[in-house]
C-alpha cells in the first residue's frame, strides 16, 4: 500500500485596468502518482541476453542477469505550471475578443522505465546509474535493474493566441 501527500495549490490573478482589458496570470502544482504495474509489478531476476556497447573488448551480447518489475519506492511526478496573459474585447469592434497567455510548465521527477541501453550508455559517459549495474573487475557486465525510477525532468513553454469574432445573427443563434 502506498500513500501520496497531494498538496497542489493554485493561485490565480485577474485584475480589469480598462474595461475592455483584462489581465491575467496563474500558477499551479500538479502531480501524477505511478500506476499499479510501475509499483507493484512482482520483481523477477532472469538471466538473458543484454547488448553492452561498453564491453571490454567493443560491443557485444552478453548473457546477464537482469532484475525487472515494480518498484514501491516510487515518488510522484510533480509539476510547476506559470501562464500570464490578457483578453482584449474592444468596444469599438463589437463581439471581437483576443486572447494571448505565456505559459511554462516544469515537470521533475518523472517516471523512467525500460531503458537498458540508456543506463548503460550513461554509466560508461559519465558514472551514473552505478546503483543499476554490476560489472565485475575486468569491466565485464554481469547485472542490470531494469526497475522504474524518478529521475527525468522536462520543461514547456509557449504561447496561445485567440481571436474570436461573432457573427450576430437575428433567427439562428450566435
């Protein structure tokens, strides 16, 4: 069993310096907790062939243990999301509104799985992912944890334009 804090605030701002001109901004937390299958998958080691692009000698396959499965100690996926925009509705053009927002979102923590090769390409880089892989002294592989992990990050941003204008209509609606 598992339990996630779920404290995702929001706040949001609007203020009409000029009738025809609303400014806008906001900014929230979000989170996604893993799924069932990323937690409670039964953990299974198997031995079975695994490409090592490292391997002494060049690239080769090599017969591994490989452990596979859930994970409990998975965290949830947060994110931070800021926009800040206006809506323009002009009195001398009548039914015409514009919209334009700024928006950013900054995701961490993110959910990673089934990535073998990129674990092993990053620990010959630069060392990470040591806790995921065994090698003995001559470099040789002889396990990898193919678990899912929180350790991705991404970012968005952009802008959302909108230009509305109403058609008046006497008999068949807007």
């Amino acid at each position: 069993e598992r339990t996630f804090a779920t404290n995702v605030p929001k706040f949001a701002l609007r203020y009409g310096p000029y009738k025809d001109l609303t400014l806008r901004a906001s900014y929230s937390r979000s989170f996604r907790a893993p799924d069932a299958r990323s937690l409670f998958t039964p953990v299974l080691t198997e031995t079975g062939p695994v490409l090592d692009p490292f391997a002494p000698g060049g690239s080769q396959t090599v017969i591994v243990d490989v452990t596979t499965g859930g994970a409990v100690a998975l965290g949830p996926e947060r994110t931070d999301s800021y926009s800040a925009g206006f809506v323009f509705t002009p009195r001398q053009i009548p039914n015409l509104t514009i919209t334009a927002d700024y928006y950013q979102l900054n995701s961490k923590d993110i959910l990673v799985s089934g990535t073998i090769d990129f674990v092993l390409s990053q620990n010959a880089a630069n060392g990470s992912f040591a806790d995921r892989i065994v090698r003995d002294s001559a470099g040789n592989l002889l396990s990898v944890i193919d678990t899912p992990f929180n350790a991705a990050r991404k970012s968005a941003e952009g802008i959302d334009m909108t230009a509305v204008y109403e058609i008046p209509t006497e008999n068949w609606g807007k």
